[in-house]
C-alpha cells in the first residue's frame, strides 16, 4: 500500500483526491496545514492519523512514501524540492510553478532523485477527452485544423480567496484554468503549442492586477490553431470542446469539468454519431496511474514535464495579453 501526506489541506483534497487515494488502493496518513487547528479539524473529518504543521515533519516521515501538494501557487516548488530532497514521489496540483525556471529544476531534481513527478491535470483522464484523442489518432476527422475550448465557468464563493485576491500566489484564471485548457489541448492533439495570442479582462471579481476573463488563440507545431475562452464569472454557461479536421469535426459537449460526464458527437459526410464512452472517476485513473508509476509501470497520466509545458503556456498567455503582442512558448526542457 501506498501511504500519502497531503501537503496542505484543501478543498480539491478533500472533495476529490483522498477518496481517489482510497479507490486506488493508497491510504492518507498525514496532512500538513500551517496551522494547527485547521490540520486537526481537517484529519478529523477526514479520517487522516496525523496531522502536523511543518513540512520538515511530513516530508521526513518515514510512513509517508508520496506526497500531494495543493497549496497556493507560488509554495508548489519549494515544497515540492523538499519532498523530492527526502525520497517521495510528488503529484503536484497545477501549475508546477509561477516560472519556467522553477518547473524545470522540479523536473530534473525528481529525475535525479529517481521518484515519480506528476501533475494534477485531471482532464486528460477525461472518457471524453481519450475517446477525442483515439479519434484523432485513427483519422477520424482528418487531419486537425482548428479547435475551440469554452471553460467559462463560475467559481464559486469557496474557492474564491486567493484566486481572485493574490497576484503573488499566481492568482488569476489564467494560471488556474487556461493551463489546463493547454494541457487537455496537448493530450487530445498530441501536439505542443508554439505561440500565443490574448487579451484578458476584469468582470468585477477580480481584484486589482488579475484577471477574471480570458479569450485567446494558441498556435500549434502541425499549424493547428485553438480558440479559448476561460472565465471564473459566468454562472449559467456550458463548457465543451471540438476539433475540426479536413473530414470531420469532433464535437465535446459538458467535458471541461471534474465530473465523469458530457457527450462527444462524431460529424462527417456520412452524419452525425455519438461516441461510447466509458466514464470513470478522472482522479481515480489518475491515481491508479500514479501508484503504477510509483511501482515502475508505466508514467503518470500527466508528467512533470506536462506540467513545464501547461506552465509555459499560461505564462505566454500572461504574457500575450499584458502585451498586446503574440508570445512565443518554450519549455527549456
């Protein structure tokens, strides 16, 4: 059995990934909360043994052999360092960093270390994003053209806080949505963007110097060019995601969210038909990828070095839309 710390006790944790834990055949023995009282009432309720305040005590247990980072943004690295300089694996909540220089030094120093490394990308486990990319694969639609992501969403009152009022934690949709947007991209294309253009916008629920609305377009190496619209303000819109190739179009309704649900609609000369789909828990596959991973099977359905790549695009998305002017992705990898 796989025994896990939870670095910082957090909703996502709590709503999602200690079950996911549990399902895969792990158990949680330790979280770690900067305070005190928080870190009990948390393992309390969530039948964790322990419960500590420092990371020097969670990552040098001796009964913790992975850990699960979901702090604020701008902890990820140092936490994640320490974890990986004492011999556990890490699944770290996106993004890996707040700059490319962070998320690389992540990457090698796991590499080097010889533990597993993950992001949290939940959405390529996604039925509906695999059943894309088999499609793609098998020519289904062609080659690709364009795509289009709609992931404006609504954030709801608790899970607001820092996103929407700490521009030093890497606050902002972008870092926190449009990442994932580039990753699912990614996956479904198996592709890596090389450019991006964007223009963001405050709605009223950013604060000051972050951004609640982002459109922008990102261009792919195979030429592939994909819309995006992110947002934390709208309360009542659909969320979804196509593809169109030169003899089809792939059409994702309701699969930009961490429930195992929504619709993929084939299109092509001959009509329309709706794709099988096996729905499964996206963090249950995520953690039955990591523990495989953790025992040499395979890698975890989304690496550190997806991480770097999500990263880099978020960045040049910043980037675009501060500037007015298109920016160039790299990775440094």
């Amino acid at each position: 059995m796989i025994r896990w710390g939870l670095i910082g006790a957090s909703t996502i944790a709590r709503e999602w990934v200690i079950g996911a834990i549990r399902a895969a055949g792990g158990e949680v023995v330790s979280v770690m909360s900067s305070s005190p009282e928080r870190g009990q009432a948390y393992a309390a309720e969530n039948g964790i043994a322990k419960s500590v305040s420092s990371l020097h005590e969670l990552v040098g247990d001796a009964d913790v052999d992975a850990v699960y980072i979901s702090t604020t943004n701008e902890l990820h690295h140092a936490q994640a360092l320490a974890a990986i300089h004492a011999g556990k694996h890490v699944l770290c909540e996106k993004p890996l960093a707040m700059n490319l220089n962070d998320g690389c030094e992540m990457v090698l120093k796991a590499c080097e270390a010889g533990v597993v490394l993950g992001t949290n990308h939940h959405l390529r486990n996604a039925a509906t994003h695999r059943a894309m990319r088999d499609a793609i694969a098998a020519g289904r639609i062609g080659r690709p053209i364009a795509a289009r992501v709609f992931h404006a969403v609504y954030l709801p009152p608790h899970l607001q806080g820092w996103r929407l009022e700490r521009p030093d934690a890497g606050g902002g949709v972008i870092l926190d949505i449009t990442v994932h947007d580039a990753d699912t991209l990614r996956f479904i294309l198996d592709d890596d963007p090389i450019e991006a253009v964007a223009i963001s916008h405050a709605a009223g629920m950013g604060k000051e110097g972050l951004e609640d609305g982002v459109m922008g377009v990102l261009r792919f190496r195979s030429g592939v060019i994909a819309q995006f619209h992110d947002a934390f303000t709208t309360k009542y819109a659909e969320t979804g995601l196509e593809v169109h190739g030169t003899d089809g179009s792939l059409i994702g309704r309701n699969v930009m969210t961490q429930r195992p649900v929504g619709t993929v609609t084939l299109r092509n000369e001959e009509g329309e038909i709706e794709l099988p789909l096996d729905h499964r828990n996206l963090y249950e596959t995520a953690l039955l990828a990591f523990h495989a991973a953790i025992e040499g099977n395979g890698r975890p359905s989304a690496t550190g070095e997806d991480g770097v790549w999500s990263l880099a695009t978020g960045l040049a998305v910043v980037k675009a839309a501060a500037t007015g002017v298109a920016a160039q992705i790299e990775t440094g990898l």
